[in-house]
C-alpha cells in the first residue's frame, strides 16, 4: 500500500458510489452554477446564526450524496470529515446528526482531500465496507473567526480570497460504478515563513508544489499522466507562484492542464471575490460537483487534486507566527479509464 516514501497506492481502488454539492448565491452564479446540487440564495438558510447555516450546507450534500449513491445511510461504516471552525465543530455536529461513526479531521482547506484520502484507506484496507467524506465552509463564519466579521466591512487587499459558502460530500464503497481512488499522496508541512493571512495563495503554494512533485515521483509518472491537475485554493496569486515554483523545480507541469478551483468557482471580474475562491468547500464543491461530472461525461478520464491548506489560528496570527501549509493530493480515475 505504500508507495514511495508519502503516497499510498490502493490495489482495490475504492469507488466513489455518490457525490453531491450544495452551494450558496455567490457560488450560483459562477461559471460552475449548472454543476451544482443546489443552489441556495439565502446564505443563513433560515438558521439563526452563520455557523447553523454552515452545518445545512453540509448535511445536505451528505444527505443527496447518499441518495445518488443507492445505499441505505445506515450500511455506511464511517463518516470522515472537517471543516475551518475551532474544534471542527460544523462538522462534529453535523456528525451528530447523521449518527455514523465519526473521524474528524482537519487540515484547513485541505480537508476535503484529506478526509477522502482517510476514507479511501479505510475502504481499500477493509476497514469499512462504505465510507462518507466530507467537509464545508462558509463566507460569514470564516471571515468572523480568521480575519474581521461581515458587518465591520473591512476592506481587502487584492491578494485577499473569498471563502465560498457550501458543503460537499462523497460516499465511497468497495465495489460499484463509479470513478475510482487510485491513490494519495500526504503533504508535509511546507512554512516560508509568510505571516500575512491575506495571502493565503502565496503561503500555500509552496506545500502544493511540494506534494505533486512527491506524488510525481512516489508513482514515477510524468505530469503528462493526468488529464488535469488541479489545486485546491490557490487562487490567482498562488496558482502563478507554483507555475514559477515548477519552473525553478524543472517538473514539466505544462505537459497537462494544470488549473485552481479558486480560480474556477467564480468569475472574478464580475464578481468582487479578490484574488478567487477559498475555504474548504472550495475544493469540496468543484470536484464533488464539476470534475466529477465532467469525469461522468467522459470529458476526463485521470486526474490528481490537490487540496491546499494553510493551518493557521486566530491566535497564532496574533501571536506573530507564520503560517504553516500542507497539500493533500488524491488520484481519481473514471471507471475503464487508466490500468
């Protein structure tokens, strides 16, 4: 199962039965509005605060992923999952709810793929028969707890990213239709010592071009491999500092497409979200929606997401530290699509 020194390759792939995203009104309508679950246009959901509407999110895309899976909510094994909150608390509660055995994780924005990666293991190593990933953020509750709330109308700088409101969910089993977990690779902390909480993009770069060089390596495949390649939330600033990164590095990253769900979920000169999206339902909604769909389509047959997260708090930032990042990649094939 080990491959290379941080990548684990799974001889049984596990397969991706259901996926689901549930996104809020910015999201809607972005350029990826018509690959989504549902859209909603109120971002409290009729909930009291931001972070009860934050957990709606969530069980909803666990609740439609375990539809279009076909199988009872109550054969699944485990839920794994986290979210940005202190304690990981929008996604324990909606743990509560869901009443499955539960692994919280957490791995800032990178939780989704990490969170997959765990659930694929406990797949492919028999450990569960079905599994349930999946993770949220929300705009409101993020920018309360990391940066200023809503209401203080703060003003950002151009390197600034939007957290996208929205929850997704897959469920996992050992056999079926659908596509498969080839593989992960698990990021290591990458620290460059930036400490500015508005440029989350230029601080996670580093981790992102740090994993997929090891997966590249762990797996001996050239970048050509894959259909696409796709970071978590590097947005803007961050996607054009790993092109720089991979150049320096001499990976050849231009032999495929390599693109930035920040980058995709949004139409950043029509709408005011910075340097692009971010937040963990960032990665989670685009690849439990978008490329998942466009995999379904026979538009993709093999691709490698890297889920970026920088792993900061609101006390470290204030204590002076830096911030501390790590990518998690995991390899998904469409069904028929790769050896």
């Amino acid at each position: 199962m080990l491959q290379g020194k941080q990548s684990w390759r799974f001889d049984s792939p596990p397969v991706i039965l259901g996926y689901a995203s549930v996104v809020g009104p910015e999201e809607g309508k972005g350029p990826l509005k018509n690959e989504f679950d549902l859209i909603h246009e109120d971002m409290r959901l009729g909930q009291k605060s931001w972070e009860l509407a934050e957990q709606q999110f969530l069980e909803q895309a666990i609740t439609r992923a375990v539809e279009k899976s076909g199988i009872d909510q109550n054969a699944v094994n485990v839920y794994v999952g986290g979210d940005l909150m202190n304690q990981i608390t929008s996604t324990s509660f909606v743990a509560r709810t869901v009443g499955l055995p539960y692994l919280g994780v957490f791995g800032a924005c990178s939780t989704s793929m990490e969170s997959l990666a765990v659930a694929a293991q406990l797949i492919s190593s028999g450990a569960a028969h079905y599994a349930i990933a999946g993770t949220c953020s929300h705009n409101c509750t993020a920018e309360k707890q990391f940066r200023y709330p809503t209401e203080y109308g703060s003003q950002k700088p151009p390197t600034a990213q939007f957290t996208v409101t929205g929850g997704g969910a897959s469920v996992l089993g050992a056999s079926g239709s659908g596509p498969r977990i080839k593989g992960a690779t698990i990021g290591k902390i990458v620290d460059m010592g930036i400490k500015d909480p508005f440029n989350m993009g230029a601080a996670m770069a580093p981790a992102a071009v740090d994993t997929i060089t090891r997966h590249l390596q762990d797996f001996q495949l050239e970048p050509s491999y894959y259909d696409l390649i796709i970071t978590g939330d590097l947005a803007e600033i961050g996607h054009s500092l790993a092109r720089d990164l991979f150049a320096e590095n001499q990976v050849p990253i231009d032999q495929t497409v390599f693109s930035d769900c920040g980058l995709l979920i949004f139409d950043r000169e029509k709408q005011q979200v910075q340097a692009g999206g971010s937040g963990c339902g960032c990665c989670a909604t685009v690849t439990y929606g978008h490329l998942l769909n466009r995999m379904n389509r026979g538009e993709l047959k093999r691709i490698l997401v890297v889920a970026t997260g920088a792993l900061l708090s609101p006390l470290s930032y204030q204590q002076g530290e830096s911030i501390p990042c790590i990518a998690h990649a995991v390899a998904i094939e469409a069904e028929g699509g790769g050896n």
